[in-house]
C-alpha cells in the first residue's frame, strides 16, 4: 500500500512538474505583446547596438546611474529607441532615485504590458505598443496623481527635444 501511495504522488508531482515547466516554456516563448511594428532578428541587430538589443529585444536591464537620460531635463518627448514611437512626456519625468529614467504616466495609446516572473514573482513589464520592445517596469510607489512609477531603461529610449522632429 505504501509503495501505491508514494507511486502515485510521484506521478502528480511529475504531472504538476510538466504543467508548470509548459507554463514557463509558455511565457518564455511567449514573449511581448503583439505588435505592428516588426523586424526580423537580424534586423534588430544591424538596426540596434548591441547593448540596445539586449534591453529592448532580449529584456536585459542596464546597470542604474549609466543613463544620460537621467540629466535630460528639456522639455520634449521620450521615444522607443527601437522604433521611434512616442512613449512619455517630458513633463512626467521625475528622478526616483532609482538609477533609471522614470516617469509617473505613459503618453496614451503608448505601452503594453505584461506579467514578468524572471525574478520569481510576478512584476509588470512595459513594452513599446509599436515593436514590443522591452522598456522597463512599473510599479506602484510613483508620485502623485497616479502613484505609479514607470522605471525604464535608458537605452531603449531617445530625447526629442521641444520644438525639434
């Protein structure tokens, strides 16, 4: 009887296993949202540096206080890097302390997002609505009016100042 039991609960934790190694593979493959801006990986590659590439097509995360956007205090807008799509006003750029270029809202019609598990629990990716583009992260201990704070990687933006195409 004892050899049925333990027989049987290896086969549920084998079963439990394969379901939560296929939701894994899932989300691996899965990968940004969907969206109408496309490149073939080789593409990306002659489009972006390499340390561009890392962040916005393989989520990679720059090392905090490396980003000359932290100095960028002009009025303009911040762009995706990938494919120049309109992301944040200068306006909600704020410095968070953080390392990272960060903003309290996203212009609209701007950003995707999805659940991010690569640290063991859950957090919410922002991707460029555009190309999908990997920007960064949001939370929720932003500054007022929408208490979110979105923590974006520097190379996966460009500056465009006021005023200039």
């Amino acid at each position: 009887m004892q050899n049925a039991v333990s027989t049987r609960r290896w086969i549920i934790g084998a079963a439990l296993g394969g379901v939560g190694a296929l939701a894994l593979s899932q989300h691996l493959t899965a990968g940004r949202p969907s969206a109408p801006f496309k490149l073939t990986d080789a593409q990306w590659r002659k489009k972006l540096s390499p340390a561009a590439y890392k962040v916005l097509r393989q989520a990679d995360t720059e090392y905090p206080g490396t980003s000359p956007l932290l100095k960028e205090h002009r009025p303009g807008r911040f762009n995706c890097a990938g494919c120049d799509w309109p992301l944040y006003d200068a306006k909600t750029k704020y410095d968070s302390g953080t390392g990272w270029p960060s903003f309290w809202q996203p212009l609209p019609n701007a950003i995707a997002t999805s659940t991010d598990l690569e640290t063991g629990y859950p957090r919410t990716e922002v991707h460029c609505k555009n190309c999908g583009g990997h920007l960064g992260h949001v939370f929720n201990d932003g500054p007022k009016p929408t208490g979110k704070r979105y923590c974006m990687n520097g190379l996966a933006l460009t500056f465009h100042p006021a005023g200039k195409a």
